[in-house]
C-alpha cells in the first residue's frame, strides 16, 4: 500500500466520521434573526436600567465640553478683535510705563543653539522613521 493509498483512506474515514448538518432556512432566519436583535439594541441604548446613568453622565459631559468650547470662543474672538482694532483701529496701547529690556544673544551662541537644535532634530526624525521599521517594532515590543 503506497502512501497516496493511505492518505486517501484516512481522509475518507475523516469525512464519514464528521456529520455536518444542512444549514436550511431556518439557520438563515436565526442568523438575520440574531443580526435584528444586534441592531435594535445598538439603535435603542437606554433600554438597560444602568443605561440611564450612563446616559445622564454623557449629558453633564457634553454640557460641560459646550460650555468651554463657548468660553474658548468668546475669548478667542475678544483677542481677535482686540488685535483687529489695535492694528486697523488706531488704538494705542501704553507700553511706556513698563520698562522692558530685550536680552542681547550674540551671532555665535545663535550658531551653537540653531547648531545643537539640528541634531537634536535629526536624531529625533531619525529615531522616528526607524520606529516604524522591523527594527523599531521588536525595540517597542522589548520596553513593552
């Protein structure tokens, strides 16, 4: 008996071993069935008794997000405005009671800083391109 024989009888007795049963319409019907009762429970989220508190919780949150995004509105056009009437306006602010010096930073401490900044920048956008790399995945897998 050659090894083709063999496996052919094995996979034979595997399919009369396994009964697989006809899937009719009565699966189908259990299936969208199932499918409506997932739809209805995402469509109607308050129908659970805890689903009240959380709901009420989601309604102070959004109450609170509207009214610090009503209060970054209100001050960022009072900032709008206020620059718009300074420059076009002709409102002059006095700056004369303040005494402001401007610190003095020679050209060759410009040179080192934009110098060190450079690299500091290269090594970062280095580090984060290779971070999506092979490389930087088994490194992010190693520190987590």
């Amino acid at each position: 008996m050659s090894r083709k024989d063999i496996e052919a009888r094995l996979d034979r007795s595997l399919v009369n071993q396994i009964a697989v049963p006809r899937l009719d319409e009565r699966f189908d019907a259990a299936v969208w069935a199932r499918i409506e009762a997932a739809e209805a429970k995402a469509t109607n989220p308050v129908s659970a008794p805890g689903a009240v508190e959380a709901s009420s919780g989601a309604l102070r949150a959004s109450r609170w997000l509207a009214i610090t995004n009503s209060i970054g509105i209100t001050v960022t056009l009072g900032v709008v405005l206020y620059f718009v009437l300074r420059t076009f306006g002709g409102i002059e602010m006095p700056v004369s009671d303040v005494n402001l010096s401007v610190p003095v930073i020679s050209d060759d401490m410009v040179a080192r800083i934009v110098g060190i900044l450079g690299q500091v920048l290269g090594v970062v956008a280095l580090a984060f391109g290779l971070s999506f790399t092979s490389i930087g995945r088994r490194v992010r897998a190693s520190f987590s």
